[in-house]
C-alpha cells in the first residue's frame, strides 16, 4: 500500500478530528480510519508498535470499556495526538471551532 503524500495526511487528520470534535465520529471510529488509511496496518502490529495488547485496541476502536489516559495517549501517539479536555456538548464545540476558524479582525 501506497503511504499518503505529507498534505494528504495532515488533510485527512484535519478533517477527521474536526468530526470527532463535531460529534459526527468517535475516538474509536477516529482511531481505526487513521490506523487503516495512513499506516495501512493491521491491528496485531499497531497494538505491537504502540504497546498495547490487539484487544485494548480492538476494544478502543469498537468504543468499548474504558481505556485508561496511559492507554490512549500510547495508541494516539503515532498521530501526533494526545488525550485532552473538549466540551461535552456538541453546540459547545461547533460554537468553540467557529470562533476559532472566523477571520481575526483587524
């Protein structure tokens, strides 16, 4: 498998992270997209790569149980991505992105 070109990752991450803040895609949903589409790796040898066992990831990617902070930031790492706070509300996080995309006045 062809890996993606630097732009096409970072645009596929910016997309896929303005979902999951959004509401339109989970962690778990956002975790197997990027592990398919921009490493092309299986979960046997993500799990080895980031240190977890195939059903810590497996369970995260389903968005089940209740992976520790540890956990994630290890299997988000790779992505440049770690664990941190985000409003609950999806009004909230629409209204926050919007703010911060708006053109700065002069």
């Amino acid at each position: 498998m062809n890996k993606p070109s630097a732009t096409v990752r970072e645009a596929l991450l910016i997309r896929l992270l303005t979902q999951l803040f959004t509401g339109e895609i989970t962690e778990g949903k956002l975790l197997r997209t990027l592990r398919k589409e921009l490493l092309g790796m299986s979960q046997t040898d993500y799990a080895a790569l980031v240190g977890v066992s195939r059903r810590t990831l497996s369970d995260v990617e389903r968005d089940s149980g209740s992976p520790t902070l540890a956990v994630l930031n290890a299997i988000f790492k790779p992505f440049g991505l770690k664990a941190g706070l985000l409003p609950r509300s999806p009004a909230l996080m629409k209204k926050m992105l919007a703010e911060n995309t708006a053109p700065a006045e002069e």
